[in-house]
C-alpha cells in the first residue's frame, strides 16, 4: 500500500530543491528552452521525461539503500573510484548555486524595489549565513511552505501571458531567438538542464527516498515529484514564449509578467520568488559546509561564513551571466550522474528479474 502522504512529502521535496531563483525567475527556462522558440516546447516534454526517470530511480535506490546521505548511493552506482568524482562534484555544485541564488536575490530586489544589485546581494549573504548558523529550522520550514504558493502563482502569471498573446508568431520566434542560450542546440539545452537540476537534487532525493516506508511509495514519490516539475516547466516556458518580445534583457522574466498583470500580483510574485531564492540558498550552503565541517561546532560556523562571503564575491558576476556560465558547466558533468543513475537502475532491475 502506497503511503500518499510519504508520496507528497518525496515529490514536494524534490520540487522545492529544483525550484530556486533561476527556475522561479524564468531566467532559466528562457536560456534553455524558450530561446528557442516553438522547439524549446518540444524540448521541455523531452526534460519532463527524463526527470521523472531520473527522480524515481535516485528515490528507489535511495530507499535500498536506506541511505541517510548522498554518498552512499553515489558510491553504490559509480564505484569507488568515479565515485569520489562525483562526491566532490555534487558538493561544489551546493557552493555554486549559493553564488547564483545570491545574485537572483540582488536582481531580484532591483527590479521589485529599486534597491542596488550590490545591496541586495548583502542582505541575502548575511541572512543566509545567520541561518545556517543559528540552525533555525523553523525559519527554514516557513520559507520552504511558500512553494505551493509560487506554484499557485506560475499557474496564474503564465496562464494569463498565454491567453492575453498578441504578437504573430515568426515575431515571437524571432524575439526568442535573440534572447541568451543555455546552449548551442535545444536538445543539448534539454539534457544540461536535467543534469545540472540533477546534480542539485540528487542528495535531497536520495536521503528522502532512503526515508520512505516501502519501495512503490519511494518510486512515487519521485514520478509525482518529475511531473510537477514538467508541468510547471511547460506552464513557464508557454507563458514566457506568448510575451517573449517583450522581456529582451530581462533579469526576472516572470516577475515583469505578473507585475504586467497586476503590481499586487507582481508584489506577491516577488515575495514568492525571494522566499525560494532563501531556502535554496540556506539549503545548499548548509549542504555544502556540512558535508566538509561537522555542524554546530565553531569551526562549521566560521567556515559558513567564510563560504557565505565566497559566494557573494563570485555573485558580483551578474545573475544572467552566471545562470548561462555556471549551470552548463556542471550539466556537463552532471552527464556522468545521470549515466551512472540509468545504469545502476537497471541493474537493480536485472537482479530483481534474475531473482523472481
């Protein structure tokens, strides 16, 4: 009997991992799908497919393995030597997306409020550091609950930029195209952006699943967890496609459209997108200082903030230049995870046969 609530808590987990300032922005799904144009659509379902996959075999074999971290799994399909690669790799992956995250937050404010990139920045690197020090879980949690609210929103921002589409199509396709690319082909786009988000939600997906009560409610939990993440995916790309003319050089595409829509949309939009760029970031700096320090001792504590002041140096590079250079980067390397996650999967499945 499939457990629904361990199901939601898998695939929830798994969505809040994903979803940070690139994807709630739009700035992601413009550079790797909707620069595109119309094929970007084709390459979404093709991303859709693939993390749906990929989150129901890294939650199942976390659930054989019962696995409280990341390492052991990791281990488990790479082999010892490869698997060290792919430890380190997954780590520094945490410290990038820190970097990212602080500079969505400093563009973010900007474009809300006026408020200085450089500020902005600041602000989000101090609050994320007291976090991960202070250990304030009940802070986190709260952030963590405006996930379904950012859903809530992407339905309406997106589903309202479809309907009110004015624009022919070869003039939308063309404004597409001019936009920055995730890649130089849209398949090759597809596949980075599995990889990468992949690297990223691989250790979330693995101790959840090594959490589940049973194997079918782990291999739920992830399917629910992939398709989610499809149909916002798809809702972003289609809304931001139908208005691409008009976010040409655009930080935060999706906060432009619902601010379009309503400045008290465009309001709650942003406080949405701040409270995920925060939980992301808190969630993988504490990864990332964790998995070299033992938390609560000082010396966790004073390398947070040394790795906290780190990331905000490297956000100085620019929110737009930084999701175009630093995501590609580790989807590359993030190919090795997903190979080495299609192969233990159906290994798995090849003993299973042999022993019924």
């Amino acid at each position: 009997m499939v457990n629904i609530k361990e199901v939601l808590r898998i695939s929830g987990a798994f969505v809040g991992v994903v979803v940070g300032a690139g994807f709630a922005s739009g700035q992601e799904i413009m550079q790797f799908f909707t620069s595109f144009g119309l094929i970007g659509l084709v390459g979404v379902m093709i991303s859709s497919a693939l993390f749906i996959f990929l989150a129901m075999a890294l939650s199942t074999l976390g659930q054989q393995q019962a696995s409280l971290s990341h390492k052991r799994v990791i281990y488990a399909i790479c082999g010892k030597y490869l698997g060290v690669f792919v430890d380190a790799m997954i780590t520094f992956f945490m410290f990038a997306i820190a970097v990212v995250m602080i500079a969505g937050a400093g563009a973010l404010l900007e474009q809300l409020a006026g408020i200085p990139k450089l500020w902005g920045s600041v602000a989000v690197t101090i609050l994320t550091i007291a976090i991960v020090c202070l250990d304030v879980r009940r802070v986190i949690s709260f952030i963590g609950s405006i996930t379904p609210l950012l859903a809530l929103m992407v339905v309406i921002v997106a589903s309202s930029a479809i309907v009110s589409r004015d624009a022919d199509l070869e003039v939308l396709q063309a404004a597409a195209q001019s936009q920055p690319h995730g890649a130089g082909n849209w398949l090759i786009a597809a596949l980075l952006y599995v990889s990468y988000n992949i690297v990223a939600g691989a250790p979330f997906l693995v101790i959840m699943g090594g959490q589940a009560v049973d194997r079918k409610t782990a291999l739920w939990g992830g399917v629910i967890g992939g398709v989610l993440l499809g149909l916002l995916m798809l809702l972003i790309a289609g809304g931001m496609f139908a208005r691409v003319d008009e976010l040409g050089g655009i930080a935060m595409p999706m906060l432009l459209l619902a601010t379009q829509l309503s400045p008290v949309v465009g309001i709650i939009m942003g406080v949405a997108i701040f409270g995920m760029i925060l939980n992301t970031a808190v969630g993988v700096l504490y990864s990332f200082s964790a998995r070299l320090l033992e938390p609560g001792t000082a010396r966790f504590r004073w390398g947070t903030i040394a790795a906290g002041v780190l990331a905000f140096i490297g956000s100085l590079a620019g929110f737009i230049n930084l999701v175009g250079t630093v995501y590609p980067f580790f989807g590359y390397l993030g190919f090795v995870l997903m190979i080495c996650t299609l192969i233990g999967w159906f290994r798995i499945k090849t003993v299973a046969v042999k022993q019924n």
